[in-house]
C-alpha cells in the first residue's frame, strides 16, 4: 500500500497577530478544496501543537476537529518542536498504512510573539532549552553563530557566503504569494543589515511568524476509487534520533564528555536523518530534484545541503555560487524562499515543506517551477533529538 497527498493548503505566513486556529483552519479547508474531498470525508485528523498559545493548542487535533465542526474523526496531537508537523504526518500515514483509515487531514499553525522564541513554563532549572538561556546566554541567535562561526573555522566559509543564501532564498520568496517576505534583496543590504550575533546579521536570520499549512493523505487505492488526479506518493518520513555519542547541536556537549569515552556514529545527527528517509524511499541524494531544508540561518542552509548529501562537506558555498541551488539550476534548495522569507511558526514547518514539494512534483509552482521534477526531499530537526524528513515521488 502506497500514501498519496491528495491536498495542500496554507494560510499566508506574516505577523497578523489573530488566533492560530484561524490560520490552520483557512489552510485546512484549502487543502481540502485541493484534494477534491468533503470535510466529512476525513476519518482522521491529527494536529500538529502549538505551546505558545493556551491549551486549544496543546490539543491541536481536537481543537481544528472542533473548529471545522464536529463529525466524530478520530483525531491526535503532537508536539516536536520544528519536527511536529513531520511527526503529524507520520501519525497520519501509519494509521493509512495500517489500514485503518483511507483519508487523513494534517493542520499545523502558529501566532507567535514578537522577538525570538523564549523557553515556555517559566523558570525551569531541569529543562535544557532554559538552562541554554539562563547559564550560557545562548539564545536561538547565538548559537545560530556557534554553527556559522564552526563553518566558517571549518571550510572557510564567509559573512559573503551566507549573504549569497538570503539573495537565493528572496528571489524564491518573492515568487510566493504564501511567503511573509516578498521583496529580494542583494549581498550588499544583507552585510549591511544590523550585527544580531557575530558574523551573523539581521537578515541572516529568520523570523518567527503567524501562519499554517494543511495536508490531506489518502491510501492510494482511494485515490482511484474516487477517481482523482494522479497522487504525489509520500515515499518515506524519518522521524530518527541521535545515536550515542553523538549530541543534538553537534556542538560540544555541555552536560558530558561521552564524546570522549565512545567512539562516533557513522553520521552525524542532522545527516542521519535524511539518509534514513533515503533508505526507506529506495532512493539517494543523487535523484532529488529540489530539497526544502531547515535555514533557521543563512550559514545552516550550507550545512544542511552537506548533511543531506546534495554535496561533499565543504562544498555547499561553490554549489551555491555555481547557481546549481537556485531556481533554475540543477538541484534547486529552498525553491518555496525557505524559513528565510516566510519565518518560523513551528507547528507548520515541515507541513509546509511538504506542501512545497507537492506543488513541484505536479508542475503547479509557477515561476517557481523545478523543471521535471520527480523527487523532493524537506528536512529539519526539532529540540531534543526529533529528526524530520519527508521524501514525495511522483
């Protein structure tokens, strides 16, 4: 048995400060409208959570259930960080895949608070996101910085280099009437845009951000009962954690120095990920055709292209200013404009990939259009060890 997306929705990302479930209900209602099927057609509807908005959004599933109006689906919610919407729907994909429902509806959505996004619940001393705060003053921003300035110790890379991301991903962004910003940039006003956290500048960084995204899944023997367009299979999701010794951030572990007493896994984290989601498709880094990966800054874009295989480790920057990354070059990254133009709402991520890839893969991206395109690939990591990938063939 094979699961298909059926239906993409999203509701435009921005700061529109109103409730987040009116943001993923506009988005699950699109993604209905988009696979061809009524609400009540769902059997199972699972949410992706939501911290920072009360308890609807603990409960996200029951929440747009409820919001789209009672019709006795079955439903769950979750929450993983950046990863929950890729944990959503590998909830909803294994139910298909179990054979106990043939349609599903995915919802994540976010309205999130100005400035960067702070540990919730708190003063909480045995919670490590507070701990990173509060002891070692490495907010989001900082240790974006660690990562770019390990980069840039590492292959040489420059403030230029991660400049060259913020213009590729504009131009993408700017070609997407989902995107919150829609106007490219050059090199120059990206190197001239405020110091945030050395090297890197404002607009290296991305945003938080209001906004949602829907998916419907479907078993593929339904899509052809209900004689419907010809399916994006959803080819694998890996969901993997950490093999020990190796450490979340990648970066020197606070807390142990087990580093030190065991030797290291094949890969590192952020490459494992992707590299299972390749082997449960059937397929390798050499076959994508576009790739949406997790540039929560310019420099991480650069790793990620090097963890999920599209080149050697220290060859991101040449692939980058080669034009092979950009719309209209060999492997395109971020074609959507990435987290660069639309930001962070967290429970949307990953769905929004997914949204992106789908759109590609059926030819229906616009001036955005990755010619031919037959595989995409989305990835990110949320806290604490959540892996997340998704592979859609045609």
């Amino acid at each position: 048995m094979s699961v298909v997306v059926l239906g993409v929705g999203m509701h435009p990302w921005g700061k529109w400060g109103r409730p987040f479930l009116e943001y993923g209900v506009a988005a699950a209602r699109a993604a209905l409208r988009d696979a061809g099927v009524a609400w009540t057609d769902v059997e199972f509807v699972v949410g992706a959570d939501t911290i920072r908005n009360g308890y609807p959004g603990f409960v996200a599933g029951a929440s747009y259930a409820q919001a789209l109006g009672w019709s006795g689906a079955r439903i769950a919610s979750c929450y993983a960080a950046c990863a929950s919407g890729a944990q959503a729907v590998d909830i909803a994909r294994t139910r298909i895949l179990a054979g106990l429902c043939d349609v599903a509806l995915v919802v994540g959505a976010d309205s999130t608070p100005k400035g960067f996004f702070k540990p919730v619940g708190g003063d909480r001393p045995d919670d490590p996101d507070w701990l990173r705060f509060r002891l070692l003053g490495a907010t989001n921003p900082a240790y974006f910085a660690l990562y770019a300035r390990r980069r840039m110790a590492v292959h040489g890379s420059t403030p230029a280099d991660f400049a060259a991301v913020k213009v590729k991903n504009s131009r993408a962004g700017s070609l997407n009437p989902m995107a919150r910003y829609r106007k490219p940039v050059t090199a120059e006003e990206v190197l001239a845009s405020p110091l945030v956290a050395d090297p890197l500048r404002l607009m290296d960084i991305c945003a938080t951000s209001d906004g949602g995204a829907a998916v419907i899944l479907a078993s593929e023997s339904y899509a052809r009962r209900r004689g419907l367009r010809a399916p994006v299979r959803l080819a694998a999701v890996s969901t993997v954690t950490p093999t020990f010794p190796s450490t979340i951030l990648e970066l020197p572990n606070f807390a142990t120095d087990s580093c030190a007493a065991a030797p290291a896994p094949d890969r590192p984290f952020r490459a494992a990920i992707a590299h299972a989601a390749y082997e449960e498709a059937g397929v390798g880094p050499e076959d994508v055709s576009l790739a949406e990966v997790y540039d929560l800054s310019t420099a991480l874009e650069l790793d990620w292209m090097e963890d999920v295989g599209l080149c050697p480790p220290g060859e991101a920057a040449k692939l980058l200013h080669d034009g092979e990354t950009g719309l209209g070059g060999r492997i395109p990254v971020n074609p959507s404009g990435g987290l660069a133009s639309f930001g962070e709402a967290i429970p949307a991520q990953a769905i929004a990939q997914l949204c992106e890839l789908t759109v590609q893969l059926r030819g229906e991206a616009g001036d955005r259009q990755v010619p031919a395109a037959r595989v995409g690939l989305a990835a990110n990591q949320g806290l604490f060890g959540h892996g997340s990938a998704l592979i859609v063939t045609t």
